[in-house]
C-alpha cells in the first residue's frame, strides 16, 4: 500500500515559547493580525505576553474575544468579512480547540470570499487560508497542527468538518504556562480528546510505519504525564501533554480518525454535547467492537484503560480526573 505523510506546520515547543510569537508573525510577512480568543483566555496573563511579543515586532493588533464552546459559522463570516474589510494579513489564535478552530474558519473564509458553510467538506475553497499561528492553552485538540476546522451550523444543529492543504496553520507555538492556570475538569476533557486521537488514528486503516510510531509514542507519553499535569504545578509534565496532543494530531491528520469521531457528531450536533464527551464515551466501546480484526495491532495496548468501558472508568478513578457526570454515567451506562 502506498502511504503519504504531509505535516507543514512549523511547531515551537517548551517553556518560553511565547515570546517567538512576533518573529514567527514577521517570518510569515504579517503586519496587521486578528487575535482569536475568548473571554476568559483574553484576561489571562500568558494571553498578554504574547500580545506584547506581537506589538514588540511592530505588528498591528485587532481583537475578536467571542469565541464559544464551538466554533460558530455565524461568528467565522462576521469576522471573515471584518478581515478582509479591514485589510488584515494574519491570525493569531490563542485558546482552546472551539478557538483554533474559528480562527481557521475565519483564514479560509477572509481569503475566500463566500461563508463557511460554503467551505465545508474536503477542498471546497481554492484560496490558501491567510497565514495562521496557533497558540493552545489546552492540550487535546491538537488543532493546531490540524488541517480541518469542525464548525457548528447553528441554524441546522450540525456539526461540519472543513478544510485540506491550503488551510494548514503555519506555525503552533506550545507553551506549558498556557496550561498553568485551567481548572482541573477544564484540563481534564480535552485531554480525553487528546487520546482518542492517538488511539484512532492508530487502529487506522490507513495508518502507516510514521503515523503508528506517533501515534503509540503520543498515547503512552499522555499517560505519563497526564495526572501530574492536571493534578499538580508540574511544567514539564505540561509541556509532555501539550507536546503529545500535538503528536496525537499529527498522526490522526494523516491517518484519519475512526467510528469513536464519526458517531460523535451527531450527538454533539443535536445535544450540544461536548465533543470530548462523546468520543470519550465511545471510545472503548469502538476498540472493542474493532478488537476482532485488530487482535494483533492492540498487543502493544494491551491492558490499557481504553480497551473496554470497565477499564476507562477505573482510569478516571486512579488519576482523579474530574470529567463531567456523563462521562461515568455514559460509560456505565453502555457497559450494560
């Protein structure tokens, strides 16, 4: 089987990192940027810092601090049509996965010139997205390194996935300080995400030697650092969790995602479930459904606490991770 790996994105990686965020802006020929974010992320300090590190190299900042638990069609054309209005060259996200992902949409859209429902699906626009610098401050969707953008359609309580080459970010700058001050159930869910990417894109049909390597080496670097990064003023335990949800990312953007993913979107659409909920939900249930064509792939996990429901719910209680009552719920629930 012939096999492509295709990743641009240029990541900057440890502690510090913010203060790269104006020469990266400079080396993409940036002078006037759209900020993404949102209302809490916008008052903290490390959002500041990297405003500073933009004002310092002379590059002209605009603000957009409205940004919801889902990236939202209605806030991306507002905000398209603002940019390309204002004459703005570049975006600068700095949040969660709902952050990244409307920064995305608005990139494609402002270059693009129709709205974002029209964009939706795999290649629908012509136009390379703006250039684009991720910065997360949570370390599961790994949207930062990511190609597509998943947007809500508020109008028909849909979940949508767009994106292809021309909207891969150019550049992701992975900061622990930007995890230092998440409420623990806030840290906890996305890495939820985190791994189910790693854990689908491995099982991945059209998975290879590259993104397999990722893949395990993601899963089994968040596990080591997953409870010391959420449950206690550990840096580098951090950035090892932001380092593997951007690996993660990396090996599922190439792989593809799996059923945990595909049957989650319309719950979330209809329910207003947060994604991480579902897939988390999902998840074992998906791998054990997979477990009879895929007995030999799963050897290297085996024992793992994704592997059956029982199991997931035991690792939540081993690292006190303080998910939503769904979780627990959802997952005994489908135990039977």
């Amino acid at each position: 089987m012939i096999t492509n790996f295709y990743m641009p994105t240029r990541v900057v990686a440890g502690q510090g990192a913010l203060a790269t965020a104006g020469a990266l802006a400079r080396d993409l020929k940036m002078t006037r940027v759209l900020v993404v974010s949102d209302q809490v992320i916008s008052r903290q300090s490390f959002h500041r810092e990297a405003v500073d590190a933009l004002t310092d190299a002379n590059i002209k900042v605009d603000r957009f601090d409205e940004c919801g638990i889902d990236a939202r069609c209605s806030h991306i054309d507002s905000e398209g049509e603002r940019v390309r209005r204002e004459g703005i060259d570049g975006v600068v996200c700095i949040g969660g996965g709902s952050v990244m992902c409307t920064g995305k949409g608005i990139a494609i859209v402002a270059t693009n010139n129709k709205p974002m429902a029209e964009c939706t699906g795999v290649g629908k626009f012509d136009r390379k997205a703006l250039p684009m610098i991720m910065v997360p401050t949570t370390a599961g969707s790994g949207s930062e390194v990511s190609q597509w953008t998943i947007v809500k359609d508020e109008e028909r309580h849909l979940k949508l996935l767009g994106g292809g080459p021309l909207s891969f970010p150019d550049a992701a700058i992975l900061d622990p300080v930007t995890l230092r001050s998440l409420p623990m159930h806030v840290a906890a869910l996305p890495a939820v995400d985190a791994l189910t990417h790693g854990v689908e894109a491995y099982f991945s049909s059209i998975g290879s030697p590259i993104t397999d390597a990722l893949a395990l080496a993601a899963v089994r670097l968040q596990f080591r650092s997953l409870r010391a990064s959420i449950n206690s003023d550990d840096e580098r335990a951090r950035e090892d969790n932001l380092v593997a949800s951007c690996m993660a990312n990396i090996a599922c953007g190439n792989a593809r995602l799996g059923h945990g993913h595909a049957l989650s979107l319309p719950l979330e659409g209809h329910l207003d479930m947060p994604h991480p909920i579902g897939v988390g939900v999902l998840l074992p249930h998906v791998v054990t459904f997979n477990l009879a064509v895929l007995s030999d792939k799963v050897k290297p996990l085996a024992g793992e606490p994704f592997t059956s429901p029982r199991m997931a719910l035991s690792f939540r209680a081993r690292l006190r991770l303080p998910l939503r009552g769904e979780f627990s719920f959802a997952c005994a629930h489908l135990d039977g």
